[in-house]
C-alpha cells in the first residue's frame, strides 16, 4: 500500500513539474547554442517596474487589508458585519477587469487614457484587488488574541495605541506578511491588468518574447526566473505560516469582546475599509450594469451564452478534478505515509506558485510533440496543476480539523478504514468540499493567461473575451462578459462564505 | 462472575511511545466477566494508554492480551480495533456531530451488520439513559450530559465484550456524575460486560468498580483494603 503511494505521489509531482522541467530545458538549451541572451539592460528593466509594482501594491494591500482587519475585529460599531462581507467581495473580480472598467469609465468623463496607464494607478487596481488577501489572515490573527492579554496590558498602564504596537501588532504581524506575499504572487503572475496598463513586467517581458520577438529561448528563461521567484515567496509564505502557528499553538486563546467604537470615531476606518469593495466591486458593476442598459441591445447578451457556457463546463470539470485529488491526498494523509510521501506533496503544491503565463509556456513545449497544444486536455491539465493546492489545502485544513477521536471511535466501533471515511470524515468534510469545488471554479473564471496560451482554436471564455474586446479598446463592449464573470465570481464568493470557507462569518467564528 | 475465561487478560504488556521511556513496563491484568475495575493515577502517567493498548488503537512492544481467551495483542500479532468487540467512551465523548442522537447511538449496530435490530436495541438504549424524546436531535443541540449519556449508549449498543472509560465522566457536575455512573453499572450489569475505568478521582473509583488498581511506574498494584486505598 505504501508503495502504491509513493508512486502515486511520485507521478503526481512529476506531471505537476514536468512544465518547469520544459522550460528549463528549452531555456538552457537555447542559452547553450546562444540562440537566446538575458542582456543586463533587459533584466533590470523588467525586474527593477516589477520589483516597484510588487513593493507598490503589498504595500497597499497590506494597507486596506489590515485596517479593515483591525477594525472588524477589535471592535463594535454600526456596520462591522457589512464591512467584513465587503472586505472579502474583491476576491471575485479580476484585477483586470477593474482597470478596464476605471479606464472606460473615466476616459468618457474626459480624461485622457495615457495619463491614466501608469504605475501609481496599476499598483492601485492591485492594492484594492488583493487586500482580501491581507485582510483574511489579518483578521483571524487579531479575533484571535486573547482578551486577558490584552486586558493585562491595559492594567499595566498601556495606551490603546501602546496596546496596538506592542501587543497586538506583533503577534498579528506574521499573518499580515504571509497574506502580502501571496497578494505579491498574484501581482507577478498577473498577465491582463499590466498587460493593460502598459507596465513591463517579467510576465509582459515572456509574452512580448514568445510571441511578439518568436524567441521561445528567452521567454523561457524569464518564466523560469519568475518561477523561481514565485516559488522562493510560496516557500517563505509556508515558513512564516508554520513559524506562526506554533507560536500560537502553545498558547490558550480566548476571543476577546469587541470594544463599542461610537460612528463617528469610526468613520475614518470606514472610508479606507470601505475603498477596495468600492473600488474593485460595487462600482465598476454599477457601471457595467449602466453600460449594459444604456446600450439596450439583446444581441450583446447573446454573445455571451456560449462564452459563459464554455467557462462554466471548463470550471466545473476542472474543479471536480481538483476536488477528487484533494480528497486522494486527505485518503493519503489518513493512511500516515511517512516523510517522503509528505515532502513529495509539499512539492507538488508549488503549482500554485507557477504563474499562468509560465505554466501555459510549459505546457505548450511539453504537448507540442504529442500535438495536444490548443486542446481542452492541455487547459484542464493546466487548469489542475495551477489550482490544485487550493482543493488540496482547503481539504487539507478541514481533515486536520476533524478530531482524531472521531476516527478511533468509528473503528472501535466496528469500521473499516474505508468505512471511517466513508461514513465519518466524508460527511465532515461537506462543507469544505463545497468549498473547495467554489474556491477553485473562481480562480479558474478569472484565469487568463494560461488560458490564453492553451486554449484550443475559436475556444472563448468569458475572459478571454473580455481580454480580446479590451486589447481591441472596445472597452464598451465589454460589459456584459464582465458582468457576466463579477456576476458568477461574487456568487461564488457568497455561497463560499455562508459555507464558512473564509471564517469571518459570525457562525464559522463561533466553530459550527 | 466466572473467572475461568477472563474477559481480558494482560501478560507482561509493556508499551512505550517513539522517543520516550516505557508507558507500561510488563504490566499483567485479568478482568473477569461483568467485573468492574477502576484505574487510578496521577496525570500523564499512561492510564490513557493502557486503554488504547487494550482497545487495539496501539500496538504493544511485548507481552500479550488475550480477550475472551483469543489472542489480540502480542509482539507480532495486532488484531485491529474494529475485530475486537471493544467498546470506548473518550473523555471528550466524540459524540459524531453530523448524525443525530439515534444515528450516534445505531452507528457500531450498522458496522456490525446488526440493522435488524438496530430500531429495538436503540430504542432500550435510549430509555436505559433517559434519552427518550432526543432521537431525532442534533449533538450540537445537547448538554454536556446528555452527550455522555449518548457516548455510553453508543459504546453499549453493539454489545461489546469490554468496555473502557477515559476518564468519561470527569467533566461533569457532581451530581450528574453520579447519576450518569449509575445508569452506565446498571447497564453494564445488564449486558454482563466487563469495563476497565480511568480515573483520578478515588471517590468514583470506589463507588463504580469492584476492584482498584494503582498505576505506577508502567505497573498496576490493586488495593486490596481500604487503607491500602488510601494510601
């Protein structure tokens, strides 16, 4: 059985590598024959707009994530629970959408569209995107300091704000970092919104050299390099997350009671924690819904169906997949398959830190010989690979959370293994296979460039759709794929959360 | 009580945990049919684990455990939990919180292949624990007593030939501590099962068991009068 196992996960890992192997290979080989050179000039130039862009939008998302944190979660006011609902709804839209939605909208209120693409506005689009992000460790590092400790500190003479800096702000500050490198993978595997605004970027640098310079050598050189740096930030991300949680785990939390804050006094926190749901969300689909509407045409809905459709069937199949791996991997866990099976999975979760762009580069090197490039087989394979971390992680966490006297009990009382599973850690694990499935099927609506690279011929999602109206500047006629997608994604996310798969709900807080 | 078959039956078990001393250090039991023992010991001392060993939720180093005669436990033998007709009440009762009380209760029944009388036999559970009109609930719904109560007729419902107690009845007021005993000895009598209790508490080792043991050391010493009980 072990055996079995090891093999199992071996192959797992290997398909889930095989991309970046691809790309290792074409790069070197192309670096050998000096077909391709990574000038100096180049790397600064990409790596110098990418490094500002990321210090630009962390910062920013840190920014609005934890303010909205902090005060969702240390106190009461008029509002909280719509705030920590807001706080959460730019998970369900793309960045990119934003930036054509903003730069449609103020370009017919006059101003001009060149002013408007710059790097200021670009790490903008992102800091409010990406502030969930920030915000959801953030939020359950600060409900979970322990009131006495807080408490303690106030009888020892301490300020509100002393309480903050020295207390509250240190114990909370490893969630909030481990939330802003992942908001900087994203900024880096970002394709749509930098590709709009006109920014270089590595991603921009691999595509404008793939396709626009037909030199696969160094565009694959660059997806390397990103990967590279993708991975060193996933790595850190799961370090300081360990690191955090055994500091926490010797220790007894009790939730702390909310301190009443009168409206006025929050009104300066509402304004920045209102922004990114503002920003990315409620406004631009106000705006694409007046868009939709003023144009008054059933012909641009029908355009539409059958991008929607295709989305759709891409996303469930997708989702299932990478649902049914994360429950092989919880059967795996169950089964304690010892260290290398386990450092075997933990490579194979750093799919999530290959970008799309590099991913679909990867991909198409290693399907080219078996003519699979442009097929829905090379995106479902994509597909998984990217978001199989989030099926694994999310069941993951569900499994660890079920107490292990559940298991014993069921076999004490007369279960096979398969019948434990069965009829106790399956029917536990509802919930968050639900979630998982939702979780995946948003990320998989909103991706783009990998989408982009595999898809087969007059194969259209919604965002590819919206992408190709937008690279046209029809910004106009975006609307209802953009609508279309906000639509999907913010059910997505509402169902997710009455699932409790973000635990900011009050009834997920409370540990039902 | 016939002591010629013990229900159980310990020779020189010992047992240790990776990366620490022995848990039990050649430890032997015989406990007779319908008999009840009580354990008592100070914190982390291995009561706990003496009760996984017997149940089958770890493996011995050396020694033996026999269970109604049949060998299920020794150096190379491990006869798995679920093949040992042993019942378990954990200290946090490990109620399954997404069936119902009747559902918690018929859950061993359904394993063992017993749904034909899985109605009848839930139904006396439930009245030899009071808990008549609580069928159709939630856990999450139920006090701390009615979940121990649940626990215990959960652990009796497949008739198991042994039943231990993790210190299961510790987190309860005095007052339905002493009632939920009384319902799990009458229960026990009923069903003639022998049970293996855990406890700190020497007041309730007395009142529940016909026989004490002190563990120390890996090893269980009985108190045979009450001065050595109290000492």
């Amino acid at each position: 059985m072990k055996i079995f196992l090891q093999i199992f996960i071996f192959a797992l890992v290997a398909v889930f590598l095989a991309p970046v192997f691809a790309l290792l290979n074409e790069g070197v080989q192309s670096l050998v024959s000096e077909k391709a050179t990574l000038s100096s000039d180049l790397l600064s130039r990409y790596g110098l707009t990418s490094l500002l862009l990321l210090a630009g939008s962390v910062s920013g998302a840190v920014l609005f994530g934890t303010s909205a944190a902090y005060l969702c979660a240390r106190f009461d006011f008029r509002g909280r629970r719509l705030i920590q609902w807001l706080s959460i709804l730019p998970l369900g839209v793309p960045s990119y959408l934003v930036a054509y939605t903003w730069v449609d909208f103020l370009v017919d209120q006059g101003v001009p569209g060149g002013s408007l693409r710059n790097l200021p506005n670009t790490c903008f689009v992102f800091a409010v995107c990406l502030s969930p992000y920030v915000f959801l460790p953030s939020f359950s590092a600060f409900s979970a300091l322990s009131g006495s400790l807080l408490e303690s500190a106030k009888l020892l003479g301490k300020s509100q704000f002393e309480i903050f800096r020295l207390i509250e702000f240190p114990l909370a500050r490893a969630s909030m970092f481990a939330g802003g490198i992942l908001a900087g993978m994203e900024v880096l595997a970002d394709f749509g919104t930098v590709d709009f605004m006109a920014i270089d970027t590595w991603s921009t640098g691999i595509y404008r050299s793939w396709f626009g310079y037909g030199d696969r050598g160094r565009a694959s050189l660059l997806a390397v390099i990103l990967f590279l740096i993708s991975g060193t930030l996933l790595f850190w991300e799961t370090n300081v997350r360990a690191k955090n949680s055994l500091a926490r785990s010797g220790r007894s939390v009790s939730f702390h009671t909310r301190k009443k804050l009168p409206f006025i006094k929050s009104l300066p926190f509402l304004f920045v924690a209102l922004i990114p749901a503002l920003v990315s969300c409620v406004f631009p689909a106000l705006i694409l819904t007046q868009r939709v509407y003023s144009k008054s045409d059933p012909e641009q809905w029908a355009s539409v169906v059958s991008p929607a459709l295709t989305t759709l069937g891409m996303a469930s199949v997708s989702s299932v997949i990478v649902v049914v791996l994360g429950l092989a991997m919880v059967l795996i866990w169950r089964s304690n398959p010892g260290k290398f099976v386990r450092s075997l999975a933990r490579i194979g979760a750093l799919g999530y830190a290959l970008p799309g762009g590099v991913l679909g580069l990867g991909l198409l090197i290693l399907l080219a010989p078996f003519s699979l490039t442009g097929s829905v087989f090379g995106l479902l394979l994509a597909y998984c690979i990217r978001f199989a971390t989030i099926g694994t992680s999310t069941l993951e966490a569900a499994w660890l959370a079920i107490p292990r006297v559940y298991d014993e009990q069921a076999r004490l009382l007369g279960c096979t293994s398969w019948g434990v599973f069965n009829r106790v850690t399956l029917p536990l694990l509802q919930n968050s296979i639900a979630c998982a499935f939702i979780l995946t099927c948003i990320d998989i609506v909103k991706e783009l460039p990998a989408t982009m690279l595999l898809r087969p011929f007059n194969f259209e999602t919604l965002a590819i759709r919206t992408y190709n109206l937008a690279s046209d500047e029809r910004l106009s006629e975006t609307a209802p794929s953009s609508l279309a997608m906000i639509a999907l994604c913010m059910t997505g996310v509402f169902v997710a959360e009455k699932l409790g798969a973000f635990g900011v709900s009050e009834r997920s807080r409370s540990g039902k | 009580m016939t002591k010629n078959i013990p229900s159980l039956e310990m020779k020189n078990v010992t047992f240790g945990y990776r990366n620490s001393g022995l848990t039990l250090a050649g430890m032997s039991l015989d406990v007779g049919e319908g008999e009840r023992i009580a354990i008592l010991g100070e914190s982390g001392i291995g009561k706990s684990s003496l009760l996984r060993v017997i149940a089958g939720l770890e493996r011995i180093t050396s020694g033996q455990i026999f269970i109604h005669g049949r060998l299920v436990s020794a150096e190379n033998v491990h006869c798995s939990a679920e093949e040992r007709k042993v019942g378990m009440v954990f200290q946090d009762w490990a109620v399954f919180p997404h069936l119902s009380v009747f559902e918690n209760i018929a859950f061993g029944l359904r394993s063992r292949g017993k749904q034909n009388e899985e109605r009848e036999r839930v139904k006396q559970l439930l009245e030899e624990f009071e808990l008549e009109g609580l069928a159709s609930r939630s856990p999450d719904t139920l006090s701390g007593g009615q979940l121990q109560r649940v626990a215990c007729a959960r652990a009796l419902a497949p008739r198991p030939e042994i039943l231990l107690l993790d210190e299961a009845f510790s987190s309860l007021d005095v007052g339905l501590r002493k009632r939920i005993r009384e319902q799990v000895i009458k229960a026990l009598k009923i069903e003639r099962a022998a049970s293996v209790l855990v406890t700190h508490d020497p007041a309730e080792a007395l009142e529940f068991a016909d026989r004490v043991f002190h563990m120390r050391d890996g090893i269980l010493l009985e108190a045979k009068t009450h001065n050595e009980f109290r000492q």
